[in-house]
C-alpha cells in the first residue's frame, strides 16, 4: 500500500460524465446529497468528484478494494472517510474551484484540501480584521497590497483545508492562527490561545490563477500528479459490464 | 439591490438559480469560503453585525432572509 495521493484533475462539463453513468458506484446517502444540488453541472461535478475519490482509494490499496466497493462515511468530528467491506479506511478531501478539481486521499492521517483564486473579493481586508488572529494581521500587513492579498489568500485556504480535515466549517475556523508560537514553526496550529493540533500543511500555486492548500496531521506531503477525467472514467469502465 | 441579486454575485452565478429553496446544500458555489464573503456582503450592504453563531447557521436563503426581519431590515 501507498501513504497516499494528491490528485490534480482539470475538468470541463465536456469532460465529465453524464449524471447516473455510475450510479451503481453511490451509495443512497450519497446520491441524496448529490441530487440535492439546483444545478445540473454542480450534480455531475459533485458525482464525479466522489467516483474520483474512489478511483483514488483504490489506487492508494493498490486496487485490492474495487472503487464501487467503497462507502463514504464521516469521523466523529465530521471529516469525511472511504470504508470498504472489510473494516479499512482511507482518509479523504475534495475541493473545486474554476476548472480544477483536488483530491487528496491517505492511510491513516486526517487530510484536508482547499483551492482558491487568487484574487481576493474587495472586502478580504475587513474578513481578516475581523477574524484573522494578531500574528497574520500583522504579517499581512507588513508587505504591499497585491503581496498581502497573496498572504490573506493563502493563510485563508490553509484555514480552510484545516477545517474541512477537521470535518468543521470555514466559519469554525477562522479564528485559529497559521502563524505558530515561532516563525520557524509555521506549520503548527494555534487555536484560542490554548490548544495546538500539529498540521503539515502545503501551499502550491496551481497556475490558472488558483492556489491549493493541503494539510494533514502526520505523514509525507506528495508531489501532485496531474490526472485526467478520462483516465478516471477508464478506471470504472468495467462498472459498465457489471 | 434584492437578497437574490447580493447572493448571486458574491456566488458567482446566475441570478435565477438563487431561488427560495436555495442553500449551501442545494448550490457547489455556495461553498465555506463564499459563505463568509456572503455574511461579510449582507452585513455591509444591510448595515448589521451577526454573531459567531449567526453565522454558521446562515446556510439558507429562507434562513438570511428570517434573520434579517428578525433584526428588523426593510429588504
């Protein structure tokens, strides 16, 4: 087995497959969840993205579980996981934006993901007066504009990795600081002054004007491969024959 | 500006795909990080101040909309 993956998908809606292809694949919570959605490109986006995380899991236990035979579930806290019959579990997280999809899938450690333009709306100063701790206000305020709107964008998308890997809401999260007890420790978590939780977390600037964040509470960071919708729908293609 | 019309641009969308129905449950766009932009917007634009709690439980159309009669904002 692998410690994990760190997928990097570009999509279109040209690209992606037509609501219930693989519906035998999605279990009945899942399909209300995504049945919820309005829109139809958010359903086959939201279905395709569960049928990667799948694919992803089943390439991290080297295909010893098929990807129809895993269930979404949640921890505890919230955040979300892939079990198969037998009792494994493999830690996932999935974020869109734009035309990329992230999937981040590893063994054993809680994992979070975000991706994020890089142009921040107008009123991204106020969001960090009012929420972010002192230590980032400060750091943000110490560079010119388009450079403290890059350092807002990126402590927001580690915020938000976190939260999702917390199984917690941005909103939750917010408050907690990027910025540990040394500058030489970026990488631990402060919340309310009182607690630390130990994240690794990674930054990395995906082109297209977006930027990833990825976190996870121990293991080895992956170098992101670039995967296709294609391959991922060839992954399946024997759910066609079943 | 309508509810509707505030909603759509911090989400990026249509202005007709914000119905009485919508939510974070029912909209992708509709995401953790719009949510705070969302709440930020609706504060400025309607000149109140939610809670922490407020916050998180703004997940809905219907909910923005009873929480701003609750605080008494002409929309």
């Amino acid at each position: 087995m692998i410690a994990g993956v760190f997928w990097l998908l570009p999509i279109g809606m040209h690209s992606l497959p037509e609501e219930g292809l693989y519906a035998s694949c999605i279990g009945e919570l899942e399909a209300a969840e995504i049945n919820a959605y309005q829109r139809n490109s958010d359903r086959r986006l939201a279905g395709f993205s569960r049928i990667a995380a799948r694919v992803a899991a089943s390439t991290i236990v080297e295909d010893r579980v098929r990807p129809n035979e895993w269930a979404f579930s949640r921890t505890t806290a919230g955040a979300r996981l892939l079990r198969a019959p037998s009792g494994l579990s493999v830690n996932i997280a999935i974020a869109d934006n734009e035309h990329i999809l992230v999937i981040y899938a590893t063994l054993g450690h809680s994992v979070g993901v975000d991706v994020e333009l890089w142009e921040r709306p107008s009123g991204w100063r106020d969001i960090a007066e009012r929420f972010f701790s002192k230590p980032e206000r400060d750091l943000i305020q110490r560079f010119p504009d388009k450079k403290s709107s890059d350092i807002f964008t990126i402590l927001w998308t580690g915020k938000e990795a976190i939260a999702k890997a917390s199984g917690a809401q941005l909103v939750d999260y917010l408050d907690v600081s990027l910025i540990g007890p040394s500058v030489k420790c970026p990488y631990t978590l402060q919340r309310k002054g009182a607690t630390y939780e130990k994240w690794k977390i990674q930054w990395l600037d995906i082109g297209s004007n977006l930027v990833a964040s990825c976190c996870a509470t121990g293991g080895s960071h992956r170098i992101p491969e670039i995967m296709s919708c294609d391959w991922i729908i060839d992954q399946l293609s024997f759910l066609e024959n079943m | 500006m309508t509810l509707k019309k505030l909603i759509a641009d911090v989400l990026r969308i249509d202005e007709s795909d914000v119905t009485e129905e919508s939510s974070s449950k029912t909209l992708k766009a509709w995401n953790s990080s719009r949510h705070v932009e969302l709440v930020m917007a609706i504060e400025k634009h309607y000149k109140v101040r939610f809670g922490s709690a407020e916050i998180a439980a703004l997940q809905s159309f219907r909910q923005i909309r009873e929480m701003l009669t609750k605080k008494d904002v002409v929309m």
